[in-house]
C-alpha cells in the first residue's frame, strides 16, 4: 500500500490519496484554490509517498506553460524572459561546484532582473535545479549534446542525419527529462547545441513531446541558417 499526502508550504495536509500498487500506479488529488508556482511567487508545496515502511520526500511546484500567438505564457500572463547562459563551473573548483556558489550566482542574477537560465549546454547539477525551483527562476533544460568536432569533417550535419547515431542522441533527450521532469523551474526543453540538425534531432524531440506535453520543444540549431532538414513541425521554437 502506497500513501500520498500533499502538504502546503505550513505543513497543513491539502491532499491525500491510498492505493495497493502492483507495477505502475497513478494516483489523482484534487487541491481547491492552489497557490501557482511562478519566477514572481516560488510557492513549492511537499509531496509525502509513504510505503513498505519508507517515506520519500518531493518538492511540488503547480503552474501551466504553454505558448499562445508566439507569446510564452506562464499560468495565462505573458512572460518576457530574461535570461543567461549557465556554466555548471567554478573558477578554483572546476566542475565540482560548492552549493553557497550555486546559491551566490542565483542571487547575482536576481540582483540583475534574470529570471531565466539556460543549461549551457547540458543539464545541470540536480541540486541547481532544486535551487531554482525554490529562488524562482525559469529554465531552459538542455540536452548534453554538441557536436563542433563535425565541422572538420566538413559536414555539420554528418550525426544527426546518419541514423546509426539515433540511439545515442535519443539516449540524452531520454535521461534528461526522466531527470528533471517534475522540476517547476524547468519550463522548456532544449535538444542540445550546435549539432546540426536532422533525424535523430527530429526522433529527441518527438520522444520528448510524446513524453511530456506539458513543456514546449526547443533546439538552437534547426534555425534557418544552418541548412539542415527542412521539417521543424516537431519543434515549437528555434533560434533565428
């Protein structure tokens, strides 16, 4: 038996749901007048699943994206993103990033009005995403992939059109969104960068959209300029 409690940010129960699981479960709480997550309002809610005498604890953020006439929208308001690229990098440390680091660039970057982050270019460590969720910040989660090395070679394109690499670039769409799929900051997907564009782009953002259609599709290199395949229906944005 499986329990569900959610809990407001007081501690006081505001939903709660039981069922005896075998294999895959889906559990449903219905929540009157929810506090929306937002960059404005991090409001982050605590989800309780109790069983087989365990006890995991989840940040639970509520808020609706989606993209009307060419206009993000967060929760029905317009959103104008301001954002940066972020390295996950530290200038003594390297890669191995101290968690007061993390917190002192979110807190430079809202001294600065930015509230979007882009994870160039790959996904983030899962501790900074956890930071933007409560700081409030909207994130553009990119897939580890970047392939300048082809351009030697003299085709940029040479991976993504060749379908022997498939499983390879599905195999980053696939292990960041199971990642980071519950995470409120992470409002847009990104297939990676400066890679080209053709099939197995294609085969990561069509996984991506089948897998959760709450979140738009993004990938810089479908853009025009750089010539690849033609068909970009799988996308919703590109940059220009």
């Amino acid at each position: 038996e499986v329990q569900v409690q959610l809990l407001d940010a007081n501690g006081r129960e505001v939903g709660t749901s039981t069922a005896r699981v075998k294999g895959k479960e889906t559990l449903r709480l219905g929540i009157a007048s929810p506090v929306l997550w937002s960059a404005e309002n991090p409001y982050l809610y605590s989800l309780l699943v109790s069983g087989a005498g365990e006890v995991l604890h989840f940040h639970v953020g509520l808020r609706k994206v989606e993209v009307v006439d060419g206009v993000f929208r967060i929760n029905g308001q317009d959103i104008k993103l301001k954002g940066v690229n972020r390295h996950d990098s530290h200038p003594e440390l390297g890669q191995t990033i101290p968690l007061k680091h993390m917190i002192q660039d979110l807190k430079l970057m809202k001294q600065h009005n930015i509230n979007t982050i882009r994870t160039s270019h790959y996904p983030n460590d899962p501790r900074f995403l956890d930071l933007c969720d409560q700081y409030g910040f909207y994130v553009i989660d990119e897939a580890d992939l970047e392939a300048h090395g082809v351009l030697h070679a003299g085709d940029y394109h040479m991976l993504t059109k060749n379908s022997e690499w498939e499983a390879a670039f599905l195999d980053r769409a696939v292990r960041m969104v199971e990642r980071d799929k519950n995470h409120p900051s992470v409002v847009i997907w990104s297939m990676g960068n400066e890679s080209g564009y053709g099939v197995n782009h294609i085969a990561m953002a069509r996984w991506t959209r089948e897998r959760d259609t709450t979140r738009p599709v993004h990938y810089e290199g479908a853009a025009l300029k750089y010539n690849g395949h033609p068909d970009t229906s799988c996308l919703d944005m590109n940059s220009r």
